[in-house]
C-alpha cells in the first residue's frame, strides 16, 4: 500500500520502487501516460533524448491523460535517477532509477 499523498509510476513510490533494468547498448522506450490533474516536467539523468525535433532531457507531461513517449540510447553505464522535476514529487516518491545490467 503506498502512502496517502504518495506519487508513483506505474504504481511504485520510490525509494521503495524497483529498478528498470536495461542493457548497454539498447534503444530504451519511455512510454508515459498522465492520470493525474497535475503536469509532470520529467528529467532523465545520464542521458538525452529527441521529442520532436529537439534534443533533450526534461519533458513536460501534460495532465488529464496527457502521453509522451522518447527513446534513448543506453550508451551510459550506471544507475541513473529518473524523475519528475517539481520537488514535492520527488521528495513524494514520483522516481525511478534506470539500472545497466
Ligand atoms: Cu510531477
């Protein structure tokens, strides 16, 4: 059970949240799907991704079932925090680590 208040992805709060495991080498698929009322700036860190014609590693997710979807290349070994960038979600939960394996 996560906490009231909580802000998850796909479910887990991190730190209590698993690694998304990936391998050297791989196009990663990032698949995200808004539920929420509240807009989402999302930052990957060790890596870049194109979202349109611009490169980046923030992207803003928008509410009320808004989706966006990146790839990158995992050419970056090491644990990487993927998260979202306003404060009170983070420090509720709302990331993940990207785990080279
Ligand atoms: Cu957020």
């Amino acid at each position: 059970m996560q906490e009231p208040g909580a802000w998850t992805i796909d479910g887990q709060a991190y730190p209590d949240a698993d690694p998304l495991a990936i391998g050297e080498g791989e196009y990663v698929r990032v698949r995200m799907v808004n539920r929420s009322p509240a807009i989402h700036p999302m930052h990957l860190h060790g890596h870049f991704f194109q979202v349109g014609d611009a490169v980046k590693d923030t992207v803003l997710v928008p509410p009320h079932g808004g989706q966006i979807t990146f790839d990158f290349l995992a050419d970056n070994p090491g644990d990487w925090l993927f998260h979202c960038h306003n404060v009170y979600h983070l420090e509720r939960g709302m990331a993940r680590v990207f785990e080279y394996v």
